[in-house]
C-alpha cells in the first residue's frame, strides 16, 4: 500500500518544521489562550494563536505529527485542520470569518424581548396572567439565542475555566429555572391567572442580558473579521492573467501557469505580473500601490520590476525571477499575517475581571445555601437567599458596559469622521507613546505641485502646453500649474498666455519628453515659430547637448525638472508634494497628549528630512522599502515603548498591523484601512489627536462602568446572602444599573 499525501505530512521530519492550523470554535480571547496553552504543552512545540484569522501557527519538533497537534486543539474543545501547502502561483489562503450566524439571534431575541421588558417593568400592565406570556416570549431566547454563550461556557469549563460566558450562562439559567419554578408552584396553588407577588419572575433579567451580549459579540465580531478583509484586498491586487512569450508566440495564461525563468509581456496600463527583471522596452512603472509614492520609477533593460505594480507608458518584457508565494506581494500578506499573530491577545476588562469574580460568586452562592440550611436549619431560606445572590451577581449591567459606550463612541465618532474597531483598541491609546507617521498622503498630500519655476510666461506656457501630452504625474503637476496660474504667475513677465500647437511629442527613454510647439501671439494672428522643446532630467538635456549649468539646478528637496527650447537652457521647474495644512497643528497636538511622533517614508533622505523640519519631526527614518517599515516599528516595540502607526498605502498595511494602534487615513488605499485599528474618514491629519482623546475617553467610560457594575455586585452580594435582599428588589437593582451605565455611555455624545 502505498502512502498517501496525508501520510506524508504526518511523517515526522529531521528538523523543526512551520504548521499552520485552521482552528473553528474560537469566539474569545481566553479561547485562543486555552488552545495555546494545550499546544504549547507538547514537547517540541512552540505555538501562537491568531483569533482574528482562527489559525495558530505552529513550529513542531521532528516527533510532533500533525494527528497530535490537531487532537491536541480537539481536546481543548475545538476542531482544527492542517493548512494545506501554498500552489505554486499563489499567495497565502485567506479563511473567510462569517459572523452573519448571530445577527438572527440577536434580531430575533430583541424582537421577543422589547416586550418581556416592557410588561415586567410595567407589573404586567393589567395583563390577567402576564407571567406565563413573558415566560412564552423569554423561552426562544435563553434558548436559541443564548446558545453561543451555552456552548462557549461549555468549552471553557472542559478546558478547566471560567469566563464571562459562564457568568451569562449560570445567571440565565438560573434566572429562568427559578422563575418557571415559580410559575409552577402559583399554578399548583391554583394561581393560575392571578398570580401573587410572592411568585416573583426573573424572565426580563435573563431576556436583557443575551440581547445587550448579542450586540456586543455581533460588534466584536465583525470587527474580528477586518484582518482577513485586508488579506484578501492585499492579494487581489495581483494579476490574474499574463501575458507569455513562448515558442508558439504571446499566450495568456493564468497567473498559476506562470513559473520562473519565463518571459511574458507588459502593455502599458496593464499590471507587472509577477516580480522580474526587464528584458526589452522603456517605460515608467506606477509603484504606489507598494511603495506609496507618488512618482513612477523610470525602467530600462536590466531594471527590476514588482508584481501587482502598473506600467503606465511604454511596453514592456520582462523575464520572471519570482512567482507564488516567493513575490513581494505574497510576502507582505505574510508579513500582515505575521505580525497580527505576533501580538499579544488582548481580553476584554469583563473578561479579566470575571475570570477571578464568577468562581467568587459561585463559592458564595454555595456557602450562603449550606450555612442557611445547616446552621439556621432552613434550606428553603438558604435556596432563596443562594439564588438572590446569583440573580444580584448576573452581569446585566456588566453586558451593557462595553457595548453602549463603544455604540455612543462610534456614533460621536462617525459624525467627526473617527471609526475605530473595539475596545481593544481604545485600551491600547492609554499606554501609547510613540506615533509613527508616514509622510506621502498622510503628512504631504500624495499629490505632485509645483513649488517653483525659474522659467519665464512664455517658456513655461510652452512647457506646460509639452507636458500636458504626457500622463506622468510630474508632467501632469506642470501642465496644471500653468493652466491653473493667472498671468504672470509662473514667470515674471505677466502677459498673457500664448495660444500653442504641440506636435511630434514622444517620450524618451531615461526620463523626459520632446515635442514640436508653434505659438501664436493671439487670436486671428499668424502662427509663430515652431520651438523645439525638450524637458526632462538636467542630466537629460546635456546628453543632447543643451548645457545646464550646475549653478542653476535648485538646491531644493524637490524634483527638479529641466526645460531646453530650441537648443537654450530655459530653465528649471521644481516638482514636489505639498504638506497638509493641519499637519504641524496636528503634530503639536500628539506632543501634548505625550506621544513621540517619528517620520516614516520610502522617500529619499534629503526629501525626508526637509518635510521633517517643516512640521517639526526630529527622528526620521527615510529609503525604508514595506519590509523595513515592519522592523521600524518592531525594533520601537523592542525599546518597550507602545507605538501606533499612521498610513494610508498597501505598503504600510503590514506595519499599521503590528504596530500597537493602526491608524489609516481615509484617502488611503482599502487595505491599509481594512488593516488598521482606528481609520480616519476625512483625510485630515488633526484627526489623529482628535482619535487618541475619543478613545481614551471612551475607555474611561468603559472603565467607569464596570467599577459601577462591579461595585454594585460588591456591595449587594453580602445583603443578599444574609437574606435581606428581596429577589424582586435584586431584578430592580440590576435595572437601576444598567440604567446608570446607559447614562455614563451618553455623556460621550458631548465629547468635543
């Protein structure tokens, strides 16, 4: 017989190996954790769970099969499958993460619920028997609706643990076996329409906790599912198709089909297909999508070309040096992997705090029911005053801490154009001291201006008539400006602009354009001369014999674009991206919320640090390609300081993931917005300070409210378990609760 593919993979190899599992079941912090816990218990294995991903990443010993590792997360109460080798052509998988499952149940629970609420609060509004409606109403939802939380408390108590899921779980139960219980007993004392008082029901406790619950796992969720959105955006920017050279002539092929060492062809406006070297064809290549900056990267024979990247101009052929998994896209998704399952879980304040509060309440839930009935003799008493504990310890305004703070915070948030993703986040703005800023569209508009022109009217409005035949953003920068500029403004002369013909434009190889332009003085009036125009690089215009003096270049850290016209040297024009106007009051702002802000770019050092000592940056770290933007802010991390990471390209989508807050600006490309924490809608740089203040509000309204909810429980549990809590003042001591963290949350609706 022989062995199989899967025999294969269980076979343990000479050395330590990568296993990547695919794990289902997860739905909190302290479920990753325990899955953790169990691998890392195998000898040889050193295990890190991703939750947003639900895939733990695993280096084995050369003992360790993958039967092991799998059963070894089954039996932490979960399933798990090994990931399958990456095909060639491919990029990592990414795993969809569907949170639609609880949107039913939280609709339908709410559905239900409204009037369970309603009626109880109301004493039954006059309703003969309302008891036994609220029973009928409340009965889906401790049932269906509160299955998640069932089956989560199921698997923490097999993994030996208690977590908020249990507290919800007990207090419902028991909140609802109490009050049928009830029901019960008025019937059998032949109450059956007109039940007293004495019979008291818990339904509406029970009911409010799983719909407020609901809201808050539906949010957290769907927030879980952000990293996987910026997976699959980051490799959808590949190319599907290719274009082959091969004996039979030019055949498109998908991009799987394409392996090393084959040639296939670029036409402009299509994208590189994979990463190569240029064989043949000049063109500029629009790296943006990657690199996040503004100006193509001119390329000739023997250049290197990256996958996903645009050929904006001229034809290319270039030979593939890497494909699959081994291109730089595919591996700046795995750097966004690596990074998010390098971070620490972060559990939520409940989740903390309930670990050590729900084994309390149990163990004084159980004490008050065994010295009430061993030493007072009245078990009766004992199972009243036992339950009054659980009922006054069930989290009802524990449930509504987070999630109303964090609704009141989003809807304050989406009206001054901040969303951020959960509370997790917010909990990390306390701690934050370093902000790393990329400068193209983020400090620097992301566009190409001109910033000066030594060029006279006449000469300019000549290059500008050249350069508006060209789609090169620089060329495109000069051609607005003198379209854009009253007269007079690009040179000295103020006159007004001549009526020009261009004809015979090409592009030249190298960087630069020539043309033929015929100027007229006016309307009606004979054509003029025709000009030779050549524009391009200084160092262009001397290869054909125009001299440029050295003297004359700008010093400027700008692009400097040279202009020759019938064989004279007409002069420069310098081309760069303009700051934004809030970007030195934004920087000052973060100095003052205690944060070291840090200038981050792909961008050369002489431009670097003259945009740095505009805004007023001290520490620049410039040529920083998208793999060395991840190490900046690892090697900050490793520094022990808390950094949060400002983007807005494809490029930074890796580094806004490992940082420890990831902020992407809202002109930014889908994935660095999908990738980051905090996404900033309109664009403006004052909104990164604007962000760190809602958040760190918010979280000490989080926090305010738990102290509430927790301080509640702290001192009504004693009261209870001496019995002299009436059960039915416990229901309306939880509803006074919730109704003061309702409260506290709104107050964020004056946040400014």
């Amino acid at each position: 017989m022989s062995a199989g593919p899967a025999a294969d993979r269980t076979r343990p190899a000479e050395q330590p190996r990568s296993v990547d599992l695919d794990i289902t079941g997860m739905t909190c912090a302290s479920c990753s954790a325990r899955i953790e816990k169990k691998l890392n218990r195998l000898d040889g294995v050193e295990a890190t769970v991703n939750l947003p991903l639900n895939s733990a990443r695993v280096t084995a010993g050369p003992d360790v099969t993958d039967e092991q590792l799998t059963a070894a997360v089954e039996k932490a109460g979960y399933s798990a499958t090994v990931r399958e080798p990456i095909a060639p052509g491919r990029g990592p998988e990414v795993i969809d993460y569907d949170p639609r499952h609880l949107r039913p149940r939280l609709i339908g629970s709410a559905i239900l619920g409204l009037p369970v609420v309603v009626i109880s609060m109301g004493m039954g509004l006059g309703i003969p028997g309302w008891q036994w409606l609220v029973a009928a109403l409340s009965l889906p939802v401790v049932t269906w609706g509160a299955w998640p939380f069932y089956t989560a408390a199921y698997k923490a108590a097999r993994g030996r643990s208690t977590t908020m899921d249990t507290l919800v779980s007990v207090g419902v139960i028991i909140a609802t076996v109490v009050s049928l219980v009830a029901l019960a007993r008025a019937a059998a004392a032949g109450h059956l329409w007109h039940i007293p008082h004495d019979y008291h029901v818990w339904f509406e406790a029970a009911v409010a906790i799983i719909v407020f619950l609901l809201t808050g796992r539906l949010i957290e969720e769907r927030a879980k599912g952000r990293a996987t959105e910026a997976l699959r955006e980051l490799l959808s920017l590949g190319a599907t198709e290719v274009r082959v050279i091969r004996d039979d002539g030019e055949v498109e092929v998908p991009i799987e089909d394409l392996a090393a060492g084959e040639v296939f062809r670029v036409r402009p406006g299509e994208k590189v297909a994979t990463d190569g070297e240029v064989v043949s064809g000049h063109s500029a290549v629009d790296e943006s999508m990657l690199t996040g900056e503004s100006v193509p990267v001119e390329v000739s024979p023997g250049d290197t070309v990256t996958g996903a990247t645009i050929n904006t101009s001229g034809s290319l052929t270039v030979r593939a040096t890497r494909v699959g998994a081994e291109t730089t896209l595919a591996q700046m998704a795995e750097l966004v992997i690596r990074a998010q399952t390098g971070k620490p879980p972060v559990q939520r304040l409940a989740d903390r705090i309930s670990a050590v509060f729900v084994p309390i309440v149990f163990v004084i839930a159980a004490a008050t029911l065994l010295i009430w009935g061993l030493a007072a003799g009245s078990w009766s008493g004992g199972l009243i005053a036992a339950t009054t504990v659980l009922i006054i310890a069930c989290p009802c305004a524990l449930g509504l801490a987070t999630p109303t703070a964090i609704a009141v915070s989003s809807g304050r948030g989406s009206q001054l154009g901040i969303l951020v993703s959960g509370p997790e986040v917010m909990e990390s703005t306390r701690s934050l001291n370093t902000i790393v800023l990329d400068k193209t569209g983020t400090i620097t508009e992301g566009r190409m201006q001109v910033a000066e022109s030594q060029l006279s009217d006449d000469d300019y409005a000549i290059a500008a008539a050249v350069e508006a035949h060209s789609e090169h953003p620089i060329a495109q920068a000069i051609a607005a400006a003198g379209s854009a500029a009253p007269a007079g403004a690009a040179g000295t002369s103020g006159t007004a602009a001549p009526a020009i013909e261009v004809t015979d434009f090409a592009n030249i190889p190298g960087g630069g354009v020539r043309a033929t332009a015929t100027t007229a003085s006016g309307t009606g009036a004979s054509a003029g001369p025709a000009h030779a125009v050549l524009i391009g690089r200084p160092g262009l215009l001397r290869e054909h014999g125009i001299d440029v003096p050295a003297a004359e270049v700008p010093d400027l850290p700008a692009t400097i674009v040279a202009v020759g016209i019938d064989g004279r040297f007409a002069g420069c024009i310098a081309v760069a991206d303009a700051l934004k106007d809030s970007a030195i009051a934004a920087i000052k702002q973060l100095r003052e919320l205690g944060l070291e802000p840090i200038l981050l770019t792909g961008d050369n050092v002489r431009v670097a640090e003259a945009v740095a000592s505009e805004v007023g940056l001290e520490r620049v770290h410039a040529d920083v390609r998208p793999d060395g933007k991840v190490e900046v802010v690892s090697a900050l991390q490793a520094e022990g300081r808390s950094v949060a990471m400002v983007g807005d390209g494809v490029n930074d989508a890796a580094a806004l993931t490992q940082a420890d807050i990831g902020l992407a600006m809202g002109s930014g490309t889908d994935t660095a917005i999908a990738a980051s924490d905090i996404t900033l809608v309109r664009d403006d740089l004052a909104q990164i300070p604007q962000a760190i203040r809602l958040s760190r509000r918010t979280l000490a309204i989080i926090r305010g409210n738990l102290f509430w909810a927790f301080a509640y429980n702290t001192a009504a549990i004693p009261i209870a378990a001496l019995g002299l809590l009436n059960p039915m003042i416990a229901g309306a001591a939880m509803a006074l609760s919730s109704v003061f963290v309702v409260l506290n949350s709104l107050r964020l609706l004056r946040f400014r």
